[in-house]
C-alpha cells in the first residue's frame, strides 16, 4: 500500500492508511475554546494540555513541513505560516538570491514555483489534497482563539515545501532539495510524513547533514500492506529508516490507538524511536472543495495513519525548542525519546514509548546537561584549569589540563571528537610555540594530543562537523602567523590549510552552521580576506577586506540577532564588520543588529575571578 517503484526512481507517497470510518466517543476535557476541541481527543495521550502551562510555542520556531500543498489561507493555519523575510511577493525575481523565484512562504518542488496551496486536479487524489493541510494543523494550528481545532504548538512557524504531487507520489530529488532547502532557510524542525520502498544515499546524506546542522528531522514510519502493519526490520521503509547521523538527531514515529496499543496499519521495528495517536484524527483540511472550488468546512475527522502520528511529534518538539532555544536536533531528539510515557505490557516495536510534551518540558537535571553549556578555561596568572557551567551558573565538570604552576593561560573550544551525547573540549596554551592541542573528555579524561611544533605567538581553536558526520574537524590557526591546520578524528594527523591568500595573520576561525557547515576564517592581525573553509580546508568563498581598522587586528565573535540567525562579528575600535548566516551564505549586514549574548569568541571574552569564556555549547 503507497508503494509504487519505477526503475532507477524511487517515489514515496503519502502515510497514511485510507481514511477509515470508526466510531469512538471523545474523551479530552475542554481546555481552551476552540470549536472542535471535544474532537481532539488525541491531545490528552501525549499530555499536550499540562505542557501550554509551560510554553504554547513562539514563532522563532519553525517546522518545515515537507508534504503536498498547504492551504496557507486556512484561518486555522494563516497567522503561522512562515515568511521569507528577504523575497518581495509578486515581483517576479529571486530577491535573496537563493535560486527560487517569489518563494515567499516557501516552494514547491513539484511545479517549480512558489505556490504552495493545494492544487485541484480531475484525477487527483483526495487524500493528497487533504493531507499537507492536515499535517501542518497538527503541528501548529492556531490554538484558544474560538474557531476550529489547537495545534501542539499554537505559535510555531510552519514552512510549506510541495514535494508530493496531486497523486501522493514524490520524487527523492524533489525531497533532498526540500530538506537542503529548508536548513538553509532557518528551519529547526522537519516534518517528514511519508514513505518509500527504496534506500537513496542522497536522501540520506541530507539527513545527516540537517541533523548535524541541528535541525531535527521527525518522519513517519509509514502504513503496512495489510492492517497488521510491516516489520521495518524485515521490510525497510525511507525515510523512516534514515537514521542521519550515527541515529541522533532524528526521530520516526508510528502510531497508537486510544488503547495506547498500535494503530491498524502502523509499521513497527527497531526503526522507529516514538509513538504518537494516529488513529481517529481530527484536523484542517483545505477550506476550499478539491472538485467544486466552493468553501468547505475547512476541517476533517476520522483520519489514520501514522503520517499523523509525527506531526503531534514534530508539535511537541517545536515546545521543547521554543523553552530551549539553544537545543538542537541531539538534544531535542534525547529529550523526547528520554520522557516518553510507557507502552502497555507486551506491546514492541514502537520504541521508547508515547511521546509526552508535559515530562519533555519540566525541567530537571537532564535538561540541564543538555545545555547552554558554558566553557571557560583560565587566563594568564591562573593554574591550567578549564570548567563548563550550566545557564545557571552551576559548575557541571571541573578539570585540570597541565601542572599547577603553570600560568601562562590556557584557550580552549568544544568539540565533538567521539560523537557522544556530551561535547569534548579541546585546549591549547596561550603563547605556546610548541603547537601542543590537546583533547579531553567531559570529565577530563585525555582522548587526542599532539604537537604541531614550531608555531607562531601559539593558536586559535574552532571546531566543526564539516562532513555532516557526527564528529568534528578541529581547526588551529596561529594568533601571530598565517598558518592554520585541520585535524580530525579519522584523520589525526594534522592537514595543512592552504589556498587562505596572501597578508592573512593571526588566523581566527569562526563555526558556521548554514547553510554548509564550514569555518569563516579571518585575519586577527594583519591584512587580507575573509575566507569561507569547507570539508578537507577547501575554500568555499572569499572576499577581501576593504573596511577600514586600526593595526590592532580584528576581534572575532559568533553570536545570533533576535530571529535566531548566526551572526558574525569582526570588530576593532571604532570599526566592525557584521555577516548574517541565511540561505545564500555569509552576507555582510549594512548597519546595526541587536544580537544575543556572544557564543563563540577564539579569543575569549574575561569572566570572574580569572576566567575567560570560549563557547557557548550546543553549537
């Protein structure tokens, strides 16, 4: 069932079983006062009600929701809809620049366009027609405001990306564009709900790559052939079985009954991380009739399958980033699975349990390990010690890194080594010809050491998942020099960094997320350019560097501005230039942005008694 494989392409097709008609009695509470509130008995299950005490969801948050076309005008859906901030409705041009023509609310990959809506078709599917609406209102339908239905998370952006065609089938090319697409365009959440029979390496890496880049990606398991549903361990389903990197950082989903036991069709296995209900759904559906164009009720009941499943998913995640904004996909992703209500007794194969939104936002000593960490390592007069604090102030590890009457200051950077759940900290000392980095564990256990020798004025630390890989490439540039080397896990010995240009000294790197993990190299002292490093220190882009500065060099900073894009900061007295990441790269912001509290500063920024703080963790 909505499998259909031509040679060399493989489709996926919508997840949900055909709509079957059941009769069930609602059992949630009214707790706000939209319309259809009594319908929307699925809320209770995963404990929505308990956690909008906490948060409802902002719109710093976004949801992808990668499906078929959206009904953006629905009343239910059109104060969350997502805006590309940098395109200009109507005017026929790529405004931003980012390969897509009036992509205001997003694209479809389909037709080529910015129509996003569901379009209308003699022999299209009525499932087809109804289902990206129907996803989207489960994430975020605009909740407590007297009409229709609540979404998990009332506040949260969705962007609507077409990948499925009026028939419910999708291509992987259109797919993998719609996830590089939605990274690159700020979104902090993916909402996957479909399935297909073929394993694509593209798709895949995509995956990976968004995971790595902090995005978290929900997908569906998917509706077997009969209503016993399929062992994904016997019979494999894509997306659902992508499990990005190292299988962290993504979620898929299958589906409950309101006995808390599998739904009738639900896919199982050791595929699937969380379960959500699936079963006797009420949502939006377009407002418009798909054969007469006349308005309809804009709302449908009686809907299964597990592509409803992960929507509820992807709700409840987006709550989790709107009280942890600083969480990425690990984190979210741990986090839910870690809180997820039990199953009935004997019931397998739908992972670690129903996901529960209230147990995922109370706060406790896991959430706390999750982050903002703090790492600060001493300066120059203070013995070589470095600590990571919580957003708290409290101490969470505590180490030293060399002999105690050692003081010439230390540097230090997070770094993902083994691809633990906690980061590793990689240190250097400041003044150090000797080129000595080293690599510790969370606790302070010696994972990496080496010495680059002969180095000048000692070195910068930055680190970055340049593969997409779950693990980092460590990069060290001299604070007086105009040498810089890369290091890695799977390739310890270090690799020079060439092709940087001429003048560049004192090399200072930077970690940019999007839309490519890669590493914005500038000049701490001296003249030159601005050098974008990609995977194996290939240089992405360039460009030199024509505002005026004192002969003091630049200070380097990564921050975010207040709609949670990268910001980067290349000051001196008097003199800065600020980039923003979005979906083209590093652009150079014409005058000021309000930014949030530094991230990322090789240089550190002093603290208490001593201290200096190097980065913010997660990345």
């Amino acid at each position: 069932m909505f499998r259909v494989v031509f040679p060399g392409v493989c489709f996926y097709a919508l997840a949900s079983a055909f709509f079957v008609f059941v009769s069930t009695q609602s059992v949630h509470a009214a707790v706000v006062d939209d319309t259809f509130a009594g319908k929307q008995w699925y809320l209770e299950p995963i404990n929505a009600p308990q956690a909008w005490d906490v948060s409802t969801g902002t719109d710093d948050v976004v949801v992808a929701v990668i499906d078929s076309g959206i009904d953006i005008d629905h009343p239910d859906l059109k104060d969350n809809i997502w805006l590309n901030k940098n395109e200009i409705a109507g005017n026929g041009r790529d405004d931003d620049q980012d390969g897509h023509i009036d992509d205001v609310h997003g694209w479809n990959f389909v037709y080529g366009d910015g129509e996003v809506r569901p379009r209308r078709s003699s022999n299209g599917s009525k499932e087809a027609y109804l289902h990206g609406t129907a996803v989207a209102s489960l994430v975020a339908a605009k909740g407590n405001d007297s009409i229709g239905i609540s979404g998990v998370a009332w506040n949260t952006r969705i962007m609507p990306l077409v990948v499925l065609g009026q028939d419910g089938y999708g291509q992987d090319g259109d797919i993998i564009n719609a996830i590089r697409y939605a990274v690159a365009h700020g979104a902090d959440i993916i909402n996957l709900s479909f399935v297909g029979s073929d394993f694509n390496q593209g798709l895949d890496n995509a995956i990976s790559e968004a995971a790595a880049q902090g995005v978290l990606v929900v997908s569906a398991a998917g509706n077997g052939k009969t209503s016993s549903g399929d062992n994904l361990d016997l019979v494999p389903g894509y997306p659902a079985c992508d499990k990005g990197v190292a299988g962290r950082g993504v979620l898929t989903v299958s589906s409950v009954d309101q006995t808390r036991r599998r739904s009738p069709y639900a896919n199982f296995g050791s595929c699937v991380d969380l379960s959500a209900p699936g079963y006797d759904i009420f949502a939006a559906r377009p407002v418009k009739d798909q054969k007469t164009g006349l308005p309809g009720s804009g709302y449908v009941g009686e809907l299964n399958g597990t592509s409803l499943a992960a929507p509820l998913v992807s709700g409840v995640a987006a709550l989790l980033k709107a009280h942890h904004p600083e969480w990425g996909a690990i984190e979210l992703a741990e986090r839910l699975k870690d809180t997820a209500s039990s199953l009935p007794q004997g019931v397998a194969g739908l992972g670690s349990g129903i996901v529960d939104a209230a147990r995922a936002l109370s706060d406790d000593e896991q959430t706390e390990s999750f982050g903002p960490l703090h790492l600060q390592a001493a300066d120059q007069g203070r013995s070589p010690e470095v600590r990571v604090l919580a957003a708290t102030g409290k101490e969470l590890t505590r180490f030293s890194v060399g002999g105690g009457g050692d003081r010439r200051g230390l540097r230090a950077a997070f770094v993902r080594w083994t691809g633990n759940d906690l980061p590793e900290i990689a240190v250097v000392y400041q003044n150090d010809p000797s080129g000595l980095w080293r690599i510790f564990s969370f606790d302070g256990l010696l994972l990496a050491a080496g010495e680059l020798g002969s180095v000048d004025g000692g070195l910068y630390l930055a680190a970055q998942d340049l593969q997409s890989r779950g693990s980092d490439s460590l990069f060290m540039g001299e604070t007086e020099g105009d040498r810089a080397w890369l290091v890695a896990q799977k390739n310890p010995s270090p690799q020079s960094v060439s092709g940087l240009g001429q003048g560049m000294r004192g090399l200072v790197a930077l970690s940019v997320n999007r839309p490519v993990p890669s590493f914005l190299v500038a000049p701490a002292a001296g003249d030159g350019r601005l050098v974008v490093l990609g995977d194996g220190g290939k240089v992405l882009s360039s460009g030199n560097i024509d505002a005026p500065r004192s002969d003091g060099g630049w200070i380097v900073r990564r921050s975010r501005d207040v709609s949670s894009n990268g910001v980067f900061d290349l000051s001196t007295v008097g003199e800065h230039l600020m980039f923003v990441e979005d979906a083209t790269g590093l652009n150079l912001v014409e005058g000021e942005m309000k930014v949030s509290r530094w991230l990322q500063s090789p240089a550190g920024e002093p603290a208490e008694d001593g201290w200096r703080l190097f980065e913010i963790w997660p990345r």
